[in-house]
C-alpha cells in the first residue's frame, strides 16, 4: 500500500505533528505523518507548513506502507514507513568505532537532531510570543474594568508564559551558541549521505577502457 509523507531528499527529517499539535520535524521516520493520498499531503505541505519547514527542503513524496491488520484511517498517522531495501554493511568491528567514518557519522546525526531542536523551539517561541501579545491586549482592553481577582488571574497567567518562554528562549540561546561555531550547519547534517556516496562511487577509465570490462 502506498502512502505519503513530507520529507528531505535525503530522507533525514520527516514532516510530524508535536506534543501541542503543530506541525514540527524529526528524525524518526516512524514518527512522520502519513496520509493516504497525494492530495492530502499536497494541501498540508502547501497550506500549513511554516516557511521555516519548508526552507528545509522538504517534499511530498510516495512510501510503501506495512500495515499489521485491518486498513483503517486512523493508522495513517501511526503507521511505520517501510522504506525500499537499502544494501546494509556489515556491523562495525570495535575498532571501526575510532574510525573518521563512524566519527562522522555520529557527529552528523547530532547535527541533524539539533537542526530538528532548533526549528521545534523557534516555533514554540512564536506560539509563546502569541500568547503574550494576546494576554497584554487582553490587559490593555480590559483597563479599569478588571477586579482584583481577574486582574491577578491575568497576571498569573502571564507569568506561567513568560517563564515557559523563556525555558524555551534559554534552549534555543544554548543551541545557537553550536550552530555560531558551525560555518554551515544545515550542510554537516549531510556529511553522513556523502561519505557512504564514496563508498559505491565508480571510476570512469579516461583512456585504457578495455581494463574495466567485464
């Protein structure tokens, strides 16, 4: 059965839905959102996705789906994506674990998952910058006409926002004190894709063709 999900071309970050219900990334595939047809994720990819998911590079593409029992539409959100069959190599011995290749590899998926972070908080902090715009309005219409408990009510709500946003500030401060040491974060995240591109790269013979024919 074949689905859709809103992924990068190197198939790293996928398209999913957060604990509050927005739209967000991450780099579990088995987290992505799944919809059943093209359309569907046409409308989300072009209606509901922020410009910075999009600036990511993500699109609409198809997958194959394995659905354990009966087809239902509630299963499109939480089914796994099993991906076409990728030739794996053989388990890296304790002494490739020191190896530049494994190195690189750790330090990529790091990246990826701290590119995913960054864009998960700045959202965040524009939902908490909402809240407080809308809670300041709310004040500032209200002049005069708020009693004492209504007026401690909407302090009270403010502070539990200004503190959550500035946990959310505070992380974000931390993340971007990396990505500042980085010359082209969103770049290292793709190291990994082309390091194993080495590994099944070809040489063209320039002159002597016949040494490389089967």
């Amino acid at each position: 059965m074949l689905g859709y999900v809103i992924t990068d071309p190197n198939k790293t970050i996928w398209v999913c839905k957060d604990n509050s219900n927005l739209y967000s990334l991450t780099t579990d595939r088995n987290k992505a959102l799944i919809f059943e047809s093209k359309p569907a994720a046409d409308t989300v990819f072009k209606s509901n996705l922020s410009k910075l998911i999009k600036s990511k590079g993500v699109l609409v593409k198809a997958v194959t789906l394995h659905i354990a029992g009966p087809e239902t539409k509630e299963v499109k959100e939480q089914t796994p994506i099993k991906e076409e069959p990728k030739p794996q190599a053989a388990p890296p011995s304790p002494v490739e674990f020191g190896s530049s290749k494994y190195i690189i590899s750790v330090i990529s998926d790091a990246v990826s998952k701290l590119n995913c972070r960054h864009l998960t908080l700045t959202e965040e902090q524009s939902k908490y910058d909402r809240k407080v715009t809308d809670i300041e309005h709310y004040i500032e219409f209200n002049a005069g006409k708020l009693n004492a408990c209504d007026g401690y009510k909407a302090y009270k709500l403010l502070q539990e926002v200004l503190v959550e946003r500035r946990k959310v500030k505070d992380e974000l401060q931390m993340i971007q004190m990396v990505r500042d040491k980085m010359a082209f974060p969103e770049d290292i995240a793709k190291i990994d894709s082309k390091v194993c591109e080495l590994e099944s790269r070809r040489y063209e013979p320039r002159e002597l063709t016949y040494l490389f024919q089967n």
